[in-house]
C-alpha cells in the first residue's frame, strides 16, 4: 500500500498557522467578524486533526505491509503454507494475516472480532470455524487466489486506497485474480454501501452468500472478468445483484428477492444469466446499456411489482430465452423504445410482452 500525504494538509497547516499569528496590532474587530474568526480556526483545527489521523492510518497500514511478501519482497513471521489458529496463535485476525506467508490457512474461532481485516497476501483461505461476526470490513487487494469462508459481517467500514478510492462495504475485494468468496453473510453494511463488491478483478467466485438489507446494492461486482456469482441469497437492497460493466461472467441459481432490481445488468457484454429466481422485487431483471448477453435459459421473474424482464437504455443483441414470467404488474417483458432492434425472445412462457 502507498504512504501518502493529504495535498490538503499543507494548506491546513498554511491556514491555522496564518490564522493563529495574526499581528497584535490589529484594529478591534466587529462581534460578528471575531465569532466568524473564531469559527475558522475551530474549523481548521478539526480539519488538521482529521489530516493526522488519516496520515497515522496509512503510515500504520504502510508499516503493515512491510511484513508481507506481497509484491515489495519482504518477509513473512511464518513460512509458505502454514497454519495458524485465532485467537490460539494471534489475538486478532489482522495480525495473524500479518503474519501469514502465501498459501497460510488461518482458522478463526467463534467469537466477535471488532476490526477491519486488510489481505495482500497471495493464496491465504481465511475461514471462520462456528459463529465468527467481524465488526468491520474484510479487504482483499493486489492479490491472487484468496479465500474468504463462512463469516458474519455486520457494520463493515470504509477503506482508503491512497488518493484514489474510497471502498465502503462488507467484503471489498480489488485488483485480485482468483478470489473465492463462500458462504458468508453480510448484514446491514453502514452508509449505504454495498455487502459485496468485486472491483477490477478477474477468474473470481461469488457463492453461496447471504447478503441481505444492504441499501445500496447487496453484491456489486464492478469492470470484472470472468466471475461466478452462483447460489447467493439476496433482499433488501437497492440492487440485489448489480454487474457493472463487466464481461464474459456468469450469474447463476441466485435468490433475489425484497430488492428494487432483483439483478441488475449495467453495461457490459457476453455475461450470461441463468436459472436465478428473482421474484417480489419493483423490478425482476433489467438490462441498461448492456449488449449482445444472454438472459436464459429457466430464470423465474415473477410477481415483481412492475416488470418480469425489462431492456431499456440502448440495450442491444441480447437474448432473452426460455424464461418464465408471470403476474409482473405492468407488464412480464418489456423493451423500453431507446433499446436497440436486435435483441431477441425465444421461448419464453409470459403473458405479456411490450415493445419486442
């Protein structure tokens, strides 16, 4: 991870040193311009304050990364493929993770961890044995072929990655080949963010999670290649499932119900989408600016309150086949007029279809 300085933090010192050695013989000033002064140096302390404690977090996640082979060649506490037990061998799941070569297996016992875990480390399986709940956020960056198993994660918690982006979410995952991520269950992430999300990253595995309540999207895979997103479980999100602008990936015997858009297909080409149930949402399925995927064969898009299937925003080349779509409250499959004129039905059972 990169160490940096804030650009603001040289203009904040700048402005509370000026501020703070105003010449003694300055003429009175109004009530009203001393308690705006006043309010100034409150307001540059605070964000000196904020300036230092984002730098203290980086350099504590820089000294961090210094232990880990990862990408800089530095050296592991434990060797290539060993095992470590938390709390057995370390008290916490950060520094078992700091201390783990590639291909370490850690086991974390039941309990609850109130901490953010931040992974680098290349092929490490993190798996929790019984009712593990981490407070916080499991960040998986720069990597390849990490496992992430069976947690309870609530809350979650923003990350910083240098000056670029800002990652909120329950499980973060970035820049990594080859990531699993099994069998968890995201709750109520903080902020809005997202439960899951997958961000420039490729050959990944999404299954078998539970991701519910999350109010922006439950799991997002963004500008990914390749990805299984199979067997997950999710409600309560703006999205239940949202690929965004991503291609060649696969979304498969999912459970989206509760959502505003059970699945979500936004940009992005060749994606195929089969056997999920996306039932009770506003919308089952919608296709946006997204070309040349196929929709089918045996989704069930029923019961949502307005559409089953729905093609819209200049969507084109998609095939939507041997779907089954009944009791949508506007219409089962719809293409919305800015769609393009080459996306295709094929036995799909519906009784209603607009604008095909």
């Amino acid at each position: 991870m990169k160490n940096f300085t804030p650009a603001f933090l040289l203009f904040v010192v700048l402005f509370f040193s000026a501020c703070s050695n105003s010449p003694t013989s300055a003429p009175p000033e109004a009530p009203e311009e001393s308690a705006r002064i006043v309010e100034l140096h409150k307001h540059a302390e605070a964000m000196k304050a904020e300036a230092e404690r984002l730098n203290a977090a980086l350099r504590a996640r820089a000294d961090r990364a210094r232990v880990r082979i990862g990408k800089n060649g530095a050296s592991h506490v434990t060797p290539q493929g060993s095992k470590i037990t938390v709390p057995d061998d370390y008290p916490t799941i950060q520094q078992a993770v700091d201390a783990a070569g590639p291909d370490t297996k850690i086991k974390v016992k039941a309990g609850l961890y109130e901490e953010t875990v931040e992974i680098s480390t290349a092929g490490l399986e993190l798996t929790a044995e019984g009712e593990v709940t981490i407070d916080g956020t499991i960040f998986v960056y720069e990597t390849e072929g990490v496992v992430i198993e069976n947690f309870k994660i609530i809350n979650g918690d923003r990350v910083n990655l240098g000056n670029t982006f800002v990652f909120d979410g329950g499980i973060l995952v970035y820049l990594v080949d080859g990531v699993e991520i099994r069998d968890n269950h995201i709750e109520a992430v903080q902020k809005g963010a997202p439960g899951i999300v997958c961000f420039e990253s490729t050959n990944g595995q999404v299954k078998g999670n539970t991701a519910i309540d999350n109010l922006s999207t439950n799991i997002l895979i963004s500008f990914c290649e390749g990805f299984e997103v199979q067997e997950n479980t999710v409600s309560g999100g703006a999205q239940g499932i949202r690929l965004y602008f991503g291609n060649s990936n696969e979304i498969d015997g999912n459970i989206c119900t509760g959502n505003l858009i059970g699945i979500q297909i936004f940009g992005g080409e060749h994606n195929e989408i089969t056997d999920n149930v996306c039932d009770g949402n506003n919308d089952g399925l919608v296709l946006f600016f997204a070309s040349n995927n196929v929709v089918g064969s045996d989704n069930q898009l029923n019961d949502n309150f307005r559409w089953g299937a729905a093609v819209v925003g200049q969507s084109d080349n998609n095939e939507l086949k041997k779907n089954t779509a009944h009791g949508n409250g506007d219409c089962d499959i719809v293409k919305d007029p800015a769609a393009g004129p080459n996306n295709t039905l094929k036995k799909n059972e519906t009784d209603c279809i607009s604008g095909f």
